[in-house]
C-alpha cells in the first residue's frame, strides 16, 4: 500500500484532501520536469511512470512494493534532449507499448532536436527515428503534446502530435518500423499553435482528435468509418477561439454521455456537456471554475471512490484547484497538501500505482524554475472500487476504449486514456469508485473498432483485465 505502510484505512474527512507522500519517489532533486504518461512498455500489465526530463533526465518509475525507482537507463535518459511531453501507445502490435517523447528546444516553429520514438527490444531501448530510413519523417516542429489513437481499430496505435507553429502530426508504424506521417493524406495535417491532444470517442463511436490551441480556434476530428476524420469543433461548438487552451480532459457527464473540459492560460475554463448527442456540446461552465489562471494541464479522477469525479488543475506559480463534479455542477474543494501555492506546475497524472485502489497524483513542475516531483494521494478510502484495463487483440491498452459501469446508483462512463491533460498521458486503466453503491451489476466495454464485451456482476475491489473479443487464444 504506497505510503500507507502504518496499515489501516486513512480517515474519511468531510471533503477530499490530498496528503504528501512525495518521499517514496527516488533521489527527487530539484529538476525541470514537464509533462508524464502512465506507460507498459514492459508488457504483461506492468505500469511504469514516464517522466519528461528538460536539460535533464527523463524518468521511468516502477513501484517496488515498498517505492518507485528509477528504471531509466542512459538511452531512455536521453539527457542530450529537452523532454517535455509524453504518450504511449502499441504501435506494432507487440503487446507492449513504445513511448512518443515530444523535444522542444524553440518556443514555436521549427527546431533543431527531434522527437524520440522509443522501442524496447531485448532489454534495451531504441529511437525508432533514428533507423536510417526514418530520419526524414522525424518531427522538426516545437511539439508539445502527444496523444495515441487506435485509427483503424486493429490495436495498432498512431501518435498524435500537437505542434506549436507547424502542422499536426499522426505517425504511423507501417510495420518493419517504417514510420510514416499520415497527417497531410488525412487532412489533419493543420497548422496551428496547438498544445493539447485529447482522445476519445467524444462524438463518435471512434477515436476523435480535440486539438487544443491558443490564438486561434480549437480544432477536433471526428473520425469517420474506414479511418478517415472530419473537423467540426465550430459546428460542435467547442472551438472557444478566445480561448488559450492548455489541460484538456474528458469526464462523466451523465446518461451514459461524456462532457469536456479544457483549461485555459490566463483565459476562462470552458466545461462543455453534450446538448445533442454525436453531434455537439453547449458552454455550461460555472462561474467559479471558469476563473482564469495559469492553468498547465487539468486532471479528471475518482479520486476519493465517493462515485464522483474530481477534476484537479494543475497550475503554474498559483495554487492548485480542485472541483467535484455532482449532479450538472462543479463544486470546489481544498486540495489539502496538493495545493501548491509556491508549485510552478506543468504536467499531472493520476494511476494506481501500488494496485490498492486509491488513486496517486503525480505532479511535475519547472518552466520557470527547477523543482521537485510531487506524489499525491487522497485521504479518504472508506468507499469501494472496481477497474477494468481493456486489452487489445495483441493484449496491450486499449487506448480509447469506453466503459461503463452499471450500478444501483445508475451509469457511470470512462474512456481509456489515449491522450489527456496537457504534455501527459493518464493510466490505461476505467478507474470506478463505488461511493454508497452496494455492488457492481455489470460493465460494458466497447472497443475503438466497435466490438464489445459484457461484464456480468464484476467483483469490486480487483482490476478487471478485459480481453479483446477476437484476443488469439494459446
């Protein structure tokens, strides 16, 4: 149990409040960290927290049964690089997933050092860009974040690439690590000063793209049958061309349907619901969470198990805010220790690090100063939980999977994190806590190529490992 080594459930106050266990990550120095995803590439379900390392290090943490260490070696490392965004995906169907690592040394435009498109073979890890006959298609543009997207709904994942001041990215393994961009061919391939990917079947039954930007609409592909997309999010109403989008999040927002919620930088929050189903969603943000900030990137999680979302924004040289979501509304709350005042945050993910059902925040911080990480954990644990990481054919994430959860208390909604937040990925994992429900009736999981399984009265307090319908068998 991380950071619960006393033994015994913590205490149930009145509202969830995060609690500091930042001392079980390993030599946390002082560092310029930027952006994290929740990664397996070691295969079998084994979770990993890769960290974004700029003018330093990139991290990949693994839980020990006692704390994280530090499982980078020197190529993973990649101290000759600036890291700042993450993504990971199965990019060749293996099992196992390869990590996108965005390098920024520009603020926009072209740059000089590449983007990483890291593989582990045979224990050691390898920059699939650096194959000669992928050099020219590595990405030269100030990116930011990534994001992985199952486009042809055969498990065999794409990276996006939100660049700032060049055109989107969708990477491709071809197989035999031929690495292709698919943006132009696609029409995704948008010039923008983009900042966020967020995937997810937010109109679709697929993998739609929601680009954030600042200076200029937000962009969001709706993906279309045979692998193609559509931009819409004018006709959608989610291109806030006001706006400066930062942390981008998918949540709950009831009967089955998901809502959106993007963070601004210095401009309001924007919480859009669905108004017409599949087709586009209405500004409901209340007045409190629409209050502009220096918002880096927003976390959407049950933290507490309560049966309620918590959306966490992570801000930079401003305390951080927390909200529960219950009925139409967002509530605040006091993040307790994750309040940060003096944080110049930039990235956040959440995952269960330690496999005990009570979500981890991790928090990364620099841009304006080096600091250290941070690791979170709520306090109140008295509630139930139950989670399902859906499988592909190949047996990794299913990235951008639905499920939905059926209780007493009604229908809960997760998708499977393809991309989320701001420079991060969160764990490939539907994460449920049961609050005052007696018990789980069933789940539903619907993959990014349509097919679906059902979960009959699951049993709470376990991950659900759910196999892809047409999984090889032997």
């Amino acid at each position: 149990m991380l950071g619960g080594l006393e033994g015994g459930p913590c205490p149930a106050p009145a509202r969830p409040v995060f609690e500091d266990i930042s001392h079980l990550l390993p030599d946390n120095h002082r560092a310029l960290h930027y952006g994290a995803a929740v990664c397996e590439p070691f295969g079998t379900g084994q979770r990993a927290l890769a960290v974004a390392g700029f003018l330093g290090a990139n991290r990949l943490l693994r839980f020990d049964g006692r704390r994280l260490v530090d499982e980078a070696d020197d190529d993973f490392a990649d101290v000759a690089r600036q890291a700042i965004g993450m993504a990971a995906g199965d990019s060749d169907g293996d099992g196992c997933e390869e990590l996108y690592v965005v390098n920024t040394d520009r603020f926009s435009g072209p740059k000089r050092l590449a983007d990483r498109w890291f593989d582990l073979t045979d224990g050691l890890w390898r920059d699939l860009f650096e194959l000669p006959h992928n050099r020219a298609a590595a990405n030269y543009f100030a990116g930011r974040s990534a994001g992985a997207v199952d486009r042809e709904g055969n498990g065999r994942y794409a990276f996006c690439v939100a660049n700032h001041g060049g055109p989107l990215r969708l990477y491709r393994n071809q197989g035999e690590d031929e690495l292709v961009d698919l943006g132009p061919s696609l029409g995704l391939a948008r010039v923008a000063q983009a900042r966020t990917v967020l995937v997810g079947p937010l109109l679709s039954a697929g993998s739609d793209l929601l680009i954030g930007t600042e200076n200029g609409p937000n962009l969001l592909f709706v993906a279309e049958p045979g692998g193609g997309y559509r931009e819409v999010a004018s006709i959608a109403g989610v291109a806030d061309p006001r706006g400066a989008c930062r942390g981008g999040a998918a949540f709950d927002a009831g009967a089955g349907a998901l809502g959106i919620v993007l963070a601004g930088w210095q401009t309001p929050n924007r919480c859009f619901v669905p108004e017409l189903p599949g087709v586009n969603f209405r500004d409901r943000t209340p007045l409190d969470l629409g209050a502009p900030g220096r918002v880096r990137t927003a976390v959407v999680a049950d933290f507490d198990n309560d049966g309620h979302e918590e959306l966490f924004l992570n801000r930079l040289g401003e305390p951080n805010r927390l909200f529960r979501r219950h009925g139409d509304g967002w509530h605040e709350l006091s993040p307790g220790a994750a309040l940060l005042p003096g944080g110049f945050g930039t990235g956040a993910v959440v995952a269960d690090i330690d496999g005990d059902g009570c979500l981890e925040l991790l928090v990364c911080h620099g841009e304006e100063e080096p600091q250290p990480l941070a690791l979170f954990r709520a306090r109140r644990r008295e509630h139930g939980w139950i989670r399902f990481a859906p499988r592909t054919r190949a047996g990794a994430p299913a990235r951008g999977a639905l499920v939905q959860l059926f209780t007493d208390e009604g229908v809960m909604t997760r998708v499977v994190c393809g991309g989320s937040g701001y420079l991060c990925q969160q764990e490939p994992v539907a994460h449920f806590g049961l609050g005052t429900a007696r018990a789980a009736k069933a789940a539903q999981v619907r993959w990014p190529d349509g097919c679906t399984a059902l979960i009959p009265w699951p049993e709470a307090g376990r991950e659900h490992a759910v196999r892809h319908p047409f999984a090889a068998t032997g």
